[in-house]
C-alpha cells in the first residue's frame, strides 16, 4: 500500500491519511492530474470554489482508494502523538 498523509492544526488535531494499492497507483495519480485546472500545479482545497469542491468530492469518491481521517484534541504535540498511533 502507498500512503499519502495530511495533517491539520486548528482547533484539534486532524489527520487525514489515504491509502491506494500498488497497482492502482498510476491510474489514480493520472486521474488526479487530469483534474488539475490549465496553470495549477496541485490540488488543495482551500483554494478552490465550493462548486469545484464539490465536483472533485464527486471525481474523487469513485476512485480506488481509502481515505482515514483521525480527530484528537488536547495540546498539538500529544493530540499529534495520539493521531500517528
């Protein structure tokens, strides 16, 4: 499995980690390429538009893969600690 992860510090501690099978890797990575608006270099949620967010959640739901998010609260150093376990 190949594992891409994403963390976040607001408020609590979110983690986010998607895992995709070898031999999905390529047709997902180009889906995911194919996605990407003339002149973006990547995708990134808060720059896209709530209609475009939207319509990649749509895209992105039908692919082969498996998406995990961990939420933890306390100090970030222990909620960080506890969403890596």
């Amino acid at each position: 499995m190949h594992a891409f992860v994403d963390e976040s510090i607001r408020r609590r501690y979110v983690l986010s980690a998607v895992t995709v099978a070898p031999r999905d890797l390529d047709s997902t990575r180009t889906e995911l390429r194919a996605m990407l608006l003339p002149g973006q270099r990547r995708l990134h949620f808060v720059s896209e538009s709530a209609s475009r967010r939207k319509r990649l959640l749509s895209q992105i739901s039908r692919m082969r893969i498996t998406a995990n998010v961990y939420v933890c609260t306390g100090k970030d150093v222990v909620a960080r600690k506890a969403g890596m376990r």
